[in-house]
C-alpha cells in the first residue's frame, strides 16, 4: 500500500487541499473580512446612489476584461495597451457617427478587433513577447491617434445621429450595465461551450502540447486578442457616448484596473484556467475598493498601492495552487 | 577564489558587437539628415543624447540585467519615479541623504521582488506589474499625487553644467556606473554566473551556480540603478514627477533589444545597453533637431519597439538558427575532407 | 589479481516501491581501464550510474574507491572524490563561452593554458576558448564536456552513451579522447547501447538484466553474439504467426527521402493500413525524428510523403493533424497531456473539429466518443471529470494512446514510445488499443527502444541506427538477436 501513497501527490493528502489552496482560502476570508468591515464603517456605502455608482464603474473596466480575460487564459499574459484601445474607439466612434448610429458601431467594433487582433497574430505566428507587443502597440496607438485628431477632442458630427441612450439610463439602470452583463454572459458561454473556447483552455494550459495535439495557435491567440479587440471596442463606444466626445485621456486606468479584474477574479495568471463570470466579480470587487477608498478620502495613488498589493498578492497565490508551480 | 580562477575581459564573445555599429551609424544620421530638411545638429545634440542616456540609460541598464538572467522587470518604470520622489522629499538640506534613501528604499524593495520571484519560480513579468502598480501608488501617495519641486536648484545646475562641450558631471555619473557594471560583470565570476543563469538554469544549478541569489541580487540592482536614473533626473529638472507613464519603459527595452540582449536571457551586458540606449537617445535627438512634430517621436519609438520584439522572437531566432545550422554543416563537412587530405599527406 | 581497483561496489541494491532497480549488484572498475555497462533500458546499469555520481542513495551495500568506503552525497560531494558524470543530456550553457563553461561551479583554480592544453588533448585545437558553446556542433559539445569532467581532475569518469546523438567522425573523436584518459590511468566507466562501439573500446564489460549483474567478461573473449545472448538470458515468450488483418480500406503511406537535419540524412519507407510497423532503435537512432517529422513538429524537415496519393505538406502541425495524421509524444507530461484538464478534455483535445458543430462543443457528440474510449481503456467511467494529472503514469499513458485511436478522419497513427513507464498488465490493453485501431484500416507506425515491446507489438520491424534505416523483417523472419544486432551496431558502422 506504501507504494500507492508515494504516487499521489502531496496536495492530495493534506484533508483534500494543498497548502496553497488553504492559504487562498484564508486570505480571501481575510480580504472580505476586512472588505465588509470597511463598507460597515464607510458612511453613505449603503446607498442605492454609491451601488449604482460601483456598478456603473464595474460595467467599463468589466466589458474589457472580458476581452482581458481571454488572453490571460490562452496563456499570453496580459495586453498592457487595451485600455488606449478603448480611448482611439473613443475617438474612431466619434468621427465614425457620420455613417450613421449602426455604421459607427459597427466601424468601431471592427476598427477594435483588427488594431488588437494584429498584435495577436504577432504574439501567435512568431511568439514574441505580448507584453512588450501590446505596449509598443499602445505607443503606436497614441501617437496614430494625436497625428490624426490634431490631439484635440473630437467631437460628434453635427447634424449625426443620436446616441444619447447609450449613455443614459434604462429602467433606472445605467445603459453600460446592461452591456456588460449581456458581454460577460456571452463571453461567457463563448468561452465555455465552443471549440474556439475549449482550444484555448488547452493552449493555456501546455502551448506545447497544444502543438503537437495538432491545435491552430496562430488562429486561437489571435482570436484571443481579437476578443480583446472587440470588448474594448465597446467600451469605447460606452466611454465616447458618455463623454459625447473622444479624447485620449480617456484610457486612464482602464487598462490596469482590467488586468487586476481578471486577476482579482481568480483567473491564472499562467493561462489555462479561470473564467469570465469570475472576471465579472472580480471587476465588482475592484470597483466596490476603489469606491471605498473614494468614500474614505483616500487619493488615487492609495488606490493604486492597494490594487497593486491586491494584484502582487493574488499573482503569488496564483502559483502557490499551480501544479506547475514546481517545474522550471 | 585566486587571480587565475578570474576571466580575463573577453568581451567579443559576451557582447554581441552590432549595437556599436548601429550607435555609430546613427551619430552619423544625426549629422546627415537634418541638413536635408535645413536643419543641422551640432555638438549640442550629441551632449544631449548623453545627458538623456545618463538617467534614462540608467533604468534600460537595470532591466537589461534583469534580461540578462531571463527574468524581466517591469516595474522599473515605477521604482525609477519612488526614486526620484524618495530624494526629492528627503535630499533638500543634503542631496546625498536624498540620493541614499532614493537608492535605498528601491533595492529593498527589487530585493522582495527577487525573493519571491527566485523561491516561488513566478513568471517575473506577473510579479513586477503588480511591483509596478505599488512602487507608482507609493510614488503618488508620497509626491501627493503630483508633481514635486526641488527647492534645491544648485545641484542641477552643477549636474548639467557642461564640461569639454560634451560632457557634464552627469554624464560622468553615468558613465562611470555603466563602466562598474561592466567591469563587475566581466572582471568577477558574476557576469558568468549571471548569464549562465539566464542562458541554462538547470545546467547552471547544477554546475554550482547561487542561481536564486543571481536572481535576487539581480532585481536589488535593476531597482537600484531605475531609481539612480529617476534621482538624477529630477534633481536636474528640480522635479519629481508622480506618474513618469510608461515612456521609461519603452525607452528601456528598445535600447535592451537594440544593445544586444534577449528576451531568453543569456545574453547582452552594460556596453551593448550603453549603445542601445545612446542610439535612441540620439534618435529622439534628430527627430527634435528636424523640429518633427511629437507625434512623430512616439511613431517610430512604437514602431521600432515593435520591430525589435519581432527580431527577438523564438521564431525569427529559429529561422536565423537554421539558417546557420545549414552553413555550419556545409562547413563542416569541407573542413572534414580537408583534414582527411592533410593527415594522408 | 594483479591489478589495482579505482572503484569497487558491492552487494548495491535499490528498490523503488516493489520494483527492485538494482538487485545486489557486484562490479569492480580498474586503474587506466574502460569497463562497458550494458543491457537493455531498465536493466539496472543507469541506477548504478545515478548511485556512483551521488544522484540517488542506494538502500544497501557498499562502494568503495581506492580502497576507501565512500557514499556520494550528493553531484557535488562525488565530483570532490574524483567521480565525474558526463551525462546524456548536455548540461553545458549555451550562451557561455567554452572557457565559461569549463569554469561553471568549479571550486579548482586553473590557469586559461591549462584549460586549452586539456582541449588540445581532446582533439579540439581548433576550438577556441572564447566560442560560444552553443555554436558547437553537438559532438564537440560533448567533448567540451568530458573536458569538464577532466578539469575537475577526476578519476573516475562515466560517460552515458556519450556517442548517441554523435556522428561518426564525432565518434572517433571520443574514442581517441577515451583511449588517452585510459592510457593516463584513469578509469572509464561506458554505457552504451552499441555493441560495436564496446567491442572496438572496452577492455572489459559488466552486463546487467532486471536488475542484477549478469557477469562480467574480458571483451577480448567476447563476440557480438556472446553478448547479445547474455544481454537477453532466456528468450521471452513472444506472440508467434501474426494474425492478418484485412481491413476493407486501407490506407496507405509513402515516405520518400524525408531529411531531417542533422539527425537523419534520408528515410525511406512504405506501410499499408492494418499492418503495425514498428521502428525499433536505441536512443538517438533517428525514429523518433521522423515521426515528429510526420507529424509536422520538425519545422525544417524536407521530402515526399504521400497519404494515398495526397502530398503531405510537411512542417506543420495543423496541416498533418487536418491530413489525418495522429502523433502521440514520448514525454506524456511535458507535450503529451494537458494535466491540469479532465479526462474528457484530454481525449477530445485532438478531435474538437469531430464533436462540435456550427463552432460549438455538442455534449451529445463528445459524450459518445468519450464513452466509447473510456469503454475501450478500461478507465472508470466516475473518474472522467478527474484531472489527468493526478492519474497513475499507465492511465495517463492510457489516455494519450487512446486520444489517437477511433478518429474517423484518421489515416496513419504515429506512437512514440506507446508504453513508456507503464507495467505490464497496462502495456498489453494499451497494445491492444494500437491492434484496434489498426484494425481499422489505419497506418501504425510506432518507436519503441525496448525490444519485448517491439515483438510484442509489431508486424513489421524496421531498425534504425545513427539515423539510417538498417532492416525491415516481418515479425515471422525476424530473431531478437538480429533485430538487436542491428539496432546496437549498423551496418555502416565504424570500424577501427
């Protein structure tokens, strides 16, 4: 019987759990401790007027984590530029309205997945770095996007269609919201139950023996990053039409509060497990601290550290509960 | 360890020798292009470019090391503001205490990073984002999250002064810090261990190599050195920024790339990231020098970026490695006909 | 005896679980001698290499050296009581220089002249100190790395199948290196699968079998077929009369000058449906490359292949997998499974084309080929949700094997290694997934370096040595002693 025991791995033995998935489940504990906590403690946390607000700052980053979320699970790390993808959609949806609501739409979107899937099909044909690609593109991004606009805002063109709803409230809900729970429900299913989904669960997990199983990984990571693509594409719609005008300075944060989302959610960092409906929580977590802090009187940058720690400290668990945390 | 034991510098086969083509053939363009659109260069730019090698050059210098053992530091571009900003709000009445602390507080802060990268094996690139996020919040949370003034104008001014035209005390700062790196890495078993490490882990561990006190003295360092750049830079500009944005970092990998080091690691030392960070020094030198518009700057900056990551992927490295496998073959195979026809003579 | 003994081990034995990989063995290694170790993976002879250079401990017994009673704690601790392992896997760095190398985790001050004689004396005067190693061709790799052992100033030295992935000039270069060590007076220990090479080499040879030591001879009574014959001991029973299969549409490969640089020079080969080839060889022989050539893992590989009169484009995965070709890797753990993902996911990972439809994953569909495959491996229908990863090494091995078989758009079925590690009640259901699915029709070709497992299986047998086909013979014609004969020497092989 000795020798059936030396087979199974130690994370086995211990009460069914390894180490690192008791010393997850103590810090999460601990995190919503002192989550609930601070929210008890937070005057005006409990109102419907802050819930709205949590929600309607979850809905943006969490539509391009969405995105997010597919590359971090192809095993690509993360994009470091999704989020001036959403500020150039920003812009192209402005300038695109002149062929009407539908056409800008559709434009943007289309605009959105080609721009992030090039670079996926880069980090797929030749393997090069896509964190590297993704911040180069990002400089590319911005300077395209001052030389073309002039850096100046761009507006809506006069006499354009109305977009007014895309930024107003339905049924006293924020539109985005609507948007995001449709995006992650998708994303979802997407992910989920089709072969492209499947394949890059796979791929996540082993690149290799993703190859040598005969899968496509040139056509799933550029999918993946045209997922990406067409999610920050959206949010750029969402942001352009709430500020009825595109500027740069749009991209703000988006882009870490999106990779932290993923994170936050319990999504590998490594690739290969996780999922979108966790992303969206983790996007609702995120947004529900930085509102804390907000209510708090804390300035951006404390918001900032305390993301950073959150993300440094999930990464680590994040290997702790890896199998693969042993091998070189 | 005796003075034998110790290499001699062999530098040809450290370094690859291109990046000094490449700075040299750009100093050249510096020269000749602005002529074309009526503009010239004139001393002036080169010192310039050598004063923006002196701190930016600095933090390619840290990631360049962090390259080296195959790791990558992303939060370089974060460690090189709380530098900044540490001896900013500490170095008033003594710009040393500034520069000490600055130092100081960002070696230990690499050093954590390395530990928990060299004992839990992370994928450096995951670990130092959140690094990034922390060293930037801590930068704001500090600096009030905006920008600080030096009240201490006099150090500045005796950094920049000009001396012989080209140079400044700044300059010599960096100079003479590149010059240590490249001497420890070359004069000491370091460099050896360094790049074997990043070059073959397993082989290195079990030749004997301290591979995790590599790693972890390697991101001490590339902290350290990030916030000596970030430190120098605002005490010239009497500034200390709160959020320097991602340039730092872009800056820093293309020179990385440029100078001569893999992404896989193994490769490169502080004379190629001297080049590669001089070459685009004198780079944003000429498109300033043509008054080209800003955009036009961050274009090829992004392009170029792009470009050098590409030449640096595992498929443009296998192609050129197949490439040269073909010809050794070929080559072999004639040296072996010739040894066959002198040994029978 | 009138010689003195460098090294003497006896009564050495080591058991992992029941499983005893060194029974008692016994073997003594002489000053200036080069002493084979030989016999068949698992034999017993790599156990006593691991116990020698401190890698593994053994449970009992003693090795002494010069006289004195040791145990290697550790690499490091051997390399200090003048034990040097030159393994089969290169562990140089290959962005160093040779010199950075030669120096790596060395505690022994030596001068740079000291290092270029220690070369020159290995035939390599034309390597600088300062070339990368990497630029090396793999053989003066290796010398670089006996030059390693040396520096260190060992004295005993093993070498594990030093010439494997060698070419023959590279051969000769070690030889002529190992002849000088001996003729310095130090002691070599050979492992080598190639009889040839011992006979040509070797003053002495010790051959081990499950375990334990055979016997030790001079070489110089020995011939190829003594040594085959003690390397063998009683014949296994082996299937006898193959039983024909007639599929109703076979299918049919042509290999035609497949090249793969730099292992293989040219392959040839034709195999129709139902027939089970197997490629029988030693580490190293090449069949391992040309099956990943087929299977479009080897990017610069060239030549004609042809699936029933359709030109295989060779050099991509997705392109060979789409042609009908399954190839099942060697090293289930690093590129054959995906560990952290169930059952199911594993066996449906190479036919998600076949169980969606419209893009999507159909349950009904993957339901019933994962229940027929579960069905045909045995495995417990309960267990399919259970990540393979945690599996026992002959269920994984189970589900890789099983992932290839009952596609009904394949045609050729490539294994490497079907049954590595895997014990023998696990080795006969996974023969019997590879008969099925070669009932079918399809093309089998499979590598195996053990030999009961290519008569076990085989219908065909092709050796292969140094990365040249050397035979094919029905099972019905083909011996063990010759099939061994042929993959342990060649017909092209040095003479000296």
């Amino acid at each position: 019987m000795s020798t059936v025991n030396d087979v199974i791995p130690s994370r086995f033995s211990i009460g069914g759990m390894s180490t690192g998935q008791k010393i997850t489940i103590l810090v999460t504990i601990l995190f919503l401790a002192i989550l609930i906590f601070a929210t008890f403690t937070t005057t005006g946390f409990y109102s419907v007027q802050n819930f709205k607000a949590i929600i309607n700052a979850a809905s943006l980053v969490g539509i391009i984590a969405v995105g997010m979320t597919y590359i971090v699970i192809s095993g690509n790390l993360f994009s470091l530029s999704v989020g001036t993808t959403a500020a150039v959609c920003a812009l192209t949806f402005m300038w695109a309205l002149r062929f009407g609501l539908v056409g800008g739409i559709v434009i943007t979107i289309v605009f959105g997945a080609v721009v992030i899937g090039l670079q996926g099909l880069l980090v797929g044909f030749t393997g090069a770095n896509p964190i590297i690609v993704t911040i180069a593109a990002g400089a590319l991004q911005e300077a395209v996007a001052i030389w073309i606009s002039g850096g100046v805002s761009v507006y809506p063109p006069d006499n354009g269609p109305s977009f007014a709803f895309l930024a107003s409230p339905l049924f006293g809900i924020p539109f985005p919201v609507y948007v995001f729970v449709a995006a992650v429900i998708l994303g979802e299913i997407f992910i989920k139950k089709s072969r492209f989904g499947r394949g890059l669960y796979l791929m996540g997990e082993s690149p290799r023996a993703g190859r040598t199983a005969g899968l496509p990984i040139t056509r799933l990571t550029t999918g993946a990053f045209v997922v990406a693509g067409v999610c920050a594409a959206i949010a750029g719609i969402l942001i352009g039409a709430f500020n009825q005008s595109g500027t740069m300075t749009a991209s703000g944060t988006l882009t870490v509060d999106s990779i932290s989302a993923v994170l936050v959610g319990g999504t590998a960092v490594i690739g290969g497990r996780g999922s979108v409906v966790r992303t969206a929580i983790g996007a609702i977590v995120i947004a529900s601290i930085s509102d804390l802090l907000l209510l708090r009187g804390y300035s951006t940058p404390v918001q900032l550290l305390v993301l950073g720690v959150i993300v440094t400290v999930v990464v680590i668990l994040s290997y702790l509960n890896s199998e693969r945390a042993g091998r070189s | 360890m005796s003075a034998q034991a110790r290499m001699k510098p062999r530098f040809s086969a450290n370094e690859q020798k291109w990046p000094i083509f490449l700075m040299i053939g750009l100093v050249i363009l510096t020269f000749a292009i602005p002529p074309l659109f009526h503009h010239s260069s004139s001393a002036f730019t080169i010192y310039n470019a050598l004063q923006n090698t002196a701190t930016l050059g600095l933090v390619a210098l840290g990631l360049g090391l962090t390259m080296v053992v195959g790791e990558f530091d992303l939060s370089i571009a974060g460690t090189y503001a709380l530098g900044g900003m540490v001896a900013v709000k500490l170095g008033t009445g003594n710009p040393l205490v500034g520069i000490l602390a600055g130092v100081g507080v960002c070696v230990v802060f690499g050093l954590i990073q390395g530990l928990i990268i060299a004992k839990l094996k992370i994928n450096s690139m995951a670990l130092t984002l959140g690094g990034y996020l922390v060293a930037l919040g801590l930068t704001g949370t500090i600096g009030d999250n905006k920008s600080q003034s030096f009240s201490n104008y006099d150090i500045g001014i005796a950094l920049n002064q000009p001396i012989a035209t080209l140079f400044s005390i700044r300059i010599f700062i960096g100079i003479a810090v590149f010059l240590a790196v490249f001497l420890l890495m070359n004069l000491t078993n370091l460099g050896r261990g360094m790049r074997a490490t990043g070059g073959g882990r397993r082989a290195s561990r079990t030749a004997g190599v301290r591979v995790d006190a590599i790693v972890i003295g390697t991101f001490g360092a590339s902290a350290g050195l990030a916030a000596l750049g970030g430190i120098i830079q605002a005490y010239c500009t009497a500034t200390a920024t709160s959020n320097p944005g991602l340039f730092p970092l872009i800056f820093a990998v293309t020179a990385c790339l440029l100078g001569g080091v893999g992404l896989a690691g193994g490769r490169g030392g502080a004379f190629g990231i001297a080049c590669g960070a001089l070459t685009i020094a004198l780079l944003a030198e000429l498109f300033s020098t043509v008054a080209a518009p800003q955009y036009v700057s961050g274009l090829f900056t992004g392009l170029l970026l792009i470009v050098v990551t590409t030449a640096a992927s595992p498929y443009v490295i296998r192609k050129w490695r197949e490439r040269r496998i073909d010809k050794s073959l070929k080559l072999e195979n004639k040296v072996l006909v010739t040894s066959d026809s002198s040994s029978k003579s | 005896m009138s010689e003195t003994l460098r090294l003497e081990t006896q009564g050495i034995t080591k058991t992992y679980g029941h499983l005893h990989a060194l029974n008692d063995a016994s073997f003594d290694l002489r000053v200036g001698e080069v002493h084979a170790l030989l016999g068949h993976n698992g034999a017993g002879k790599s156990t006593l290499v691991k116990i020698l250079s401190g890698v593994v401990h053994p449970d009992a017994g003693s090795v002494r050296i010069d006289g004195e009673e040791v145990s290697p704690r550790n690499p490091r601790h051997a390399q200090d009581l003048g034990v040097a392992l030159v393994d089969q896997e290169l562990s140089l760095v290959p962005v160093l220089t040779v010199e950075e190398n030669l120096r790596l985790g060395s505690r022994r001050a030596v001068s740079s002249a000291d290092l270029r004689t220690l070369l020159d004396t290995l035939g390599l005067e034309h390597v600088k100190l300062t070339t990368l190693t990497g630029s090396l061709p793999i053989g003066e790799q290796q010398l670089v790395e006996i030059a390693r052992a040396l520096s260190r100033d060992a004295k005993i030295i093993i070498l594990d199948e030093p010439t494997a992935t060698l070419s023959e000039p590279e051969i000769e270069r070690v030889f002529a290196a190992v002849r000088r060590l001996a003729a310095q007076g130090k002691s070599v220990i050979y492992v080598s699968h190639r009889l040839g090479e011992v006979l040509t080499l070797c003053q002495r040879a010790t051959v081990f079998r499950d375990g334990k030591v055979v016997g030790t001879k001079n070489v110089a009574d020995l011939d190829r077929a003594g040594i085959v014959e003690m390397m063998l001991g009683h014949l296994p029973e082996f299937r006898t009369g193959s039983e024909v299969r007639t599929p109703e549409t076979p299918q049919h490969i042509s290999i035609r000058g497949l090249a793969i640089p730099p292992r293989v020079p040219t392959f040839d080969l034709e195999v129709r449906g139902g027939v089970i080839v197997g490629l029988a060889g030693q580490v190293g022989c090449g069949a391992s490359e040309v099956l990943r050539a087929l299977a479009g893992l080897v990017p610069n590989s060239r030549g004609d292949v042809e699936l029933g009169g359709v030109k295989l484009s060779l050099g991509s995965a997705v392109k060979s997998r789409a042609a009908g070709v399954f190839f099942s890797p060697s090293d289930r753990k690093e590129e054959g499974l995906f560990l952290t993902h169930s059952i199911v996911d594993n066996l449906v990972a190479t036919r998600l084309p076949r169980v969606s439809r419209g893009g999507f994953i159909q349950k009904s569909m993957q339901e019933a080929v994962v229940s027929k495959l579960l069905g045909l491996t045995g495995i417990a229908r309960e267990r399919r949700e259970l990540d393979v990863g945690v599996l026992s090494g002959g269920n994984q091995q189970k589900v890789l094997v099983a992932r290839g078989i009952d596609q009904t758009d394949s045609k050729v079925l490539l294994f490497d290694e079907p049954a590595r590690g895997v014990d023998v009640g696990g080795r006969a259901d996974i023969h019997d997934l590879i008969r099925g699915a070669a009932e079918q029709g399809n093309v089998v070709i499979f590598h195996s370096t053990d030999l009961d497992e290519v008569f076990d299986l085989a219908d065909v047998i092709v050796t292969m040595f140094a990365g040249r086909l050397v035979s094919v013979r029905t099972r019905a014609e083909a011996t063990p002693a010759g099939v061994l004969t042929d993959m342990t020497h060649g017909e092209g092989e040095v003479s000296a």
